[in-house]
C-alpha cells in the first residue's frame, strides 16, 4: 500500500530535472544546484520549526542562499515570522494547486522576512484540504520536486518544514528531499514517535530509485536530566551515524525570538542555541 501522494512518484513519465526513461525519482538528484532539506518527525513538540527556521537562518550566516518553505497547515514556521495566511499574497498552496509553476509563478509565493537572512514561502491553512483537492490529479507526489526545479538555480539550500502527518504533502516533500532532517527530542515518549516517521521512510522509499537519507537531531537537551543522557545514548547506539554529531539543547531564547516574530540570529546570536545551530550547518555544509 502506498503513502497518500506517492501515486505519481513513481510510474512511466520522467521527473523534471530527474533522469529520463520513467525512472522513479531519485532522493538523492539535487534540482540545479540546490540542496533541498525536509524536517520532519510525525511527532509534533519536537523542534521541527525551530530547526527549519534556525538551520536555515544559521546556513544564511554561513553565506548560503537559503529559501525556508511552510509545509504545515498549521503554519507554525509562517506565526513565528508573523505572517498569516490573510496578510500576504502568495503561499505554499498556490505552489500546489498550480497547473504548472515556473521561476515568475514561484517568485509570486516568496517573502523575505525582516533580518533572517532567507527567504521564505509561507503555509496556509487551506494545506490540509490538498489531500482531498488532489486526489484525482496525475503524478501529485512531484507536483512540490517538479516546483523546485523552477528556482533551484537561485538556491544552495531549500529548507521544507513539513506536517507531522502522514498524507500528500509530507509525502511530496520526502519526494523532494536530499536529506530528512529528523528532530527528536531526548525524552522516551518522543521515541515511539519514531516508529511513524521510519515507517513512511520506508514506504516512500518503495517508490524512490534510491532510498531517502536521513540524520536524526537531538533535541530541548538538557545535561542535567539523566533521561535526556540516557535517550541521547540510545539514538546513537541505534541510529550510529545516522544521528548528528551537533546536540540541540534548551535555551529560552528560542521563545524569545518566536514572541518576537524573529529568528534566534537577531535576537541573541551568541546564545547557546544560535551557536549550536551554526555548528548543525557547519555539519551539513561538511557533508
């Protein structure tokens, strides 16, 4: 059985910018010369927002052309930069519910939010009806891979906050991806969230020429509470390089920056948190 929106990633017509003979996509073929990230766990409370806006503005300070996109109907990532569906022109949705979309059509959907250093697509609510609204339309699990082809040449990191659920545009961005950025956080119940996310990997990867990479992050560590060190041993002993060296711990400066409608980098860029997510880009940019 497959993944809601993986019906069009595989079967007879090539991806565009994917190589040619009806070959399913390929995780692992970058679009132009973009590398294109997904955050997600099926989790929610993880940190997913937080790594998709802080690694993208964090890659931005590293000199990346970096664009951030809210995948999540929820449109967490779009309330923390203060955008809402009913103040600004153009979203995600548009991307999805276009008949074709080309660099001029993309460029209508991007913002740049104040000092972050990226830009950035915001969510709408309206994502969470894609699952029905698509349901009849051809080849919907690259409508998002085929999207980022347009403006890949523009972009060295394309960052994609995803839905923790599993449906047509969680499965359009794990299409998409380079590489799934998984965030976890270091409590035991976090762990049986786990199993969902690894679930869809595999599922997904039934119609992928090569299966999707993923890291996961440790996440809100805290070195002071056993079970933090105890889970933190457990994904490494389990996952081994599959887990980034770079362990994400708590700082209140993230609900700073949030009330602030801003990232971390311009409210406090020597807090604990910005630094270790400078050091999570730096772990990318070396792999």
């Amino acid at each position: 059985m497959r993944a809601p929106g993986t019906e069009g990633a595989g079967g007879g017509e090539p991806v565009a910018g994917a190589s040619s003979g009806g070959a399913a996509p390929d995780a692992g073929t970058r679009p132009g010369c973009a590398r294109i990230l997904a955050v997600a766990n099926q989790k929610g409370g993880v940190g997913k927002t937080t790594t998709a806006l802080s690694l993208g503005a964090a890659l931005a300070r590293r000199g990346k052309r970096v664009l951030v996109m809210d995948l999540d109907p929820h449109n967490c990532a779009s309330a923390h930069l203060g955008f809402f569906p009913e103040n600004v022109s153009g979203s995600a949705l548009d991307l999805f519910l276009a008949d074709t979309v080309d660099a001029g059509a993309f460029a209508a959907a991007v913002i740049r939010p104040g000092q972050a250093g990226f830009d950035f697509v915001p969510g709408h609510y309206r994502l969470s009806e894609l699952d029905m609204d698509l349901r009849a339309r051809p080849r919907k699990g690259v409508i998002l891979k085929e999207a980022l082809v347009a403006v890949a040449d523009r972009y060295d990191f394309m960052i994609l906050d995803c839905p923790p659920h599993m449906g047509v545009l969680l499965a359009n961005a794990m299409v998409a991806a380079d590489l799934l950025v998984i965030p976890i956080q270091t409590d035991f119940l976090a762990l049986h969230g786990l199993r969902l996310i690894f679930d869809s990997i595999r599922t997904i990867n039934r119609v992928l020429k090569k299966p999707l990479a993923f890291k996961a992050l440790a996440t809100m560590y805290d070195r002071r509470a056993g079970a933090c060190v105890r889970v933190l041993n457990l994904l490494r002993r389990k996952l081994g390089p599959r887990v980034f060296s770079t362990v994400i711990g708590l700082d209140t400066q993230f609900r700073e920056a949030s009330a602030d409608g801003k990232v971390i980098y311009e409210v406090a860029p020597d807090s604990r948190g910005a630094r270790e997510y400078l050091q999570l880009a730096d772990e990318i940019l070396r792999s």
